[in-house]
C-alpha cells in the first residue's frame, strides 16, 4: 500500500508545479490628454510581488494593503517608481506626480500624471519594475496618443520602449 501511494505521490506532484505556475507581469497604460496637455498613467503591480522587491530592498516588512501595513508606504512606493520608473517626453527626461494608489483584490494601481505637455513629439518609457527579483518578469506599456495606440513588452533584456510621431 505504501508503494502505491509513492507512486501516486510521484505521479500527481509534477502536475501541482504546472498547476502553480506564477505569471510575473505589469501593466502600465500611458495616454497623452492633449485638451489637458497632460500625461496620465496608470501602473498596475501584484501586491506580492511589489512588497517583495520593496522589503528585499529595505530590508523591512511592509505587510501591504493590510491593517498593518506602514503609514509611509506612499513614501516607499514613490521612491520605487522614481528609480524604476522613468518617462521621456520630447526628448527631455519628465518628472512625474505621483497623485496615489488603490488597491484591487491583489493587485496595486499607481496613478501618476505629467503636466504642461503642449505638443507630444516621441514618448521613451523605461521600466525596470520588479526585474531585479523576478527574472521572468514582463512589464507591458499601453501608449495611447494623438490618434495612436501601441503595446510593448519590455523585460530584463529590453526594459525601454520609444514611440515617435
């Protein structure tokens, strides 16, 4: 009986690796507002994922998006963006307002906004997100402007994306 179940054990403990596989992806949409002349982005993270990387680098444990979570987690979350996170506009590299976040079932949404942009020539998105910790990570980068819409894949290899117009 025993051997029985080793084997079922051996057979069926492969398909639970399959079964668990974790995707490790973001989603970034980038859309120039032009009767606003503003840039407004919206990135969104795994929770896990995010509070990972941020307590690896802090060395801390932030328990995100729970009771326990810090007081200053904006503080740690805008200091991640600013060093991860990086837009060029017409050739100038742009400061961002990160305006906040909002948590969803398990995943983070970051809004941000780019103000004063009277013309939009070319866009470059530089996104190194959560590279550091999750080799397979794959941050995706939605760009909708003056009457164009764009996706790029960016990971480790290729973590920058440019679109002219």
């Amino acid at each position: 009986m025993k051997k029985v179940k080793f084997i079922y054990l051996l057979l069926i403990l492969p398909l639970f690796a399959f079964t668990m596989h974790k995707y490790y992806i973001s989603l970034c949409e980038i859309e120039y507002v032009e009767s606003q002349q503003a840039v407004q982005i919206t990135l969104g993270m795994f929770i896990d994922d995010i509070e990972y990387t941020l307590n690896q680098d802090n060395n801390t444990e932030l328990k995100i998006a729970t009771k326990n979570e810090v007081s200053t987690i904006d503080e740690y979350f805008e200091n991640y963006l600013n060093t991860h996170f990086k837009i060029s506009i017409n050739n100038k590299i742009q400061g961002y307002t990160y305006i906040g976040k909002e948590y969803d079932d398990d995943i983070v949404r970051f809004y941000l906004e780019i103000t004063d942009i009277r013309k939009l020539n070319s866009i470059e998105v530089t996104n190194t997100s959560l590279i550091k910790y999750f080799d397979q990570q794959q941050n995706i980068i939605k760009i909708k402007a003056n009457k164009k819409n764009k996706t790029y894949y960016l990971d480790k290899k290729t973590y920058k994306c440019l679109l002219k117009f």
